[in-house]
C-alpha cells in the first residue's frame, strides 16, 4: 500500500477506488527523473533565449530551473516529495512574485 492509501481513510471504500493520477504511482522512476532533467534544461535554454534576446526580467526564469533541482533532489533520496512541492512552488511563486513586482 502507497503512503496516500495509508494516509486518507478513502482506500477502505473500495479495492478498485484510486485518487486521481494513482496510475502514475506504477510508471518507473526513471521516468520522472528524465521529465525533470528535461524540465531543467528548458528552463536553463528558455533562460539564456531570454537574457540573449534581453527580454525583460529574464532572471526570473533561474528560479523555474532551480525548481527542478527539488524534485531531482527527491529521486536521489535527500528529501521528500512534500519538501520537494514545496521547493518548487515556493520558487514559482517567486518567480511570479518578482515579475510582478518589478513590472509595477
């Protein structure tokens, strides 16, 4: 049994009964890790695209690449999922947050 099962009491409703993107929980690791690696290197290319062509708080974009070091963090097994969310949606919010600011 996977740790949402064991957390939320909805598991005993029904053997057939699984919370949304459940399936995902069978598909290999490995997977994961090559979507964030993929995840950081749009992120590194869509950051120096910006800063070469000077758009305008290019620099934010550092933060969506840094996101992703959270969950690679998580696949080696240095923190867990919820630090890893956590990790990536603190710096979006910054990401957002200093767009704005600068903007206005």
């Amino acid at each position: 049994m996977n740790e949402t099962q064991n957390g939320n009491g909805l598991a005993a409703i029904g053997s057939s009964w699984m919370p949304a993107g459940g399936f995902l929980e069978r598909l290999p690791k490995g997977l994961y890790l090559a979507a964030h690696v993929a995840f950081l290197a749009g992120g590194i290319w869509l950051w120096a695209r910006a800063s070469e062509f000077g758009l305008p708080y290019s620099g934010a974009f550092v933060l969506y690449a840094l996101s992703q070091l959270g969950f690679l963090a998580y696949f080696a097994n240095i923190i867990t999922m919820k630090m890893a969310v956590l990790v990536e949606q603190t710096l979006v919010f910054a990401l957002v947050a200093l767009i704005v600011l600068r903007a206005t």
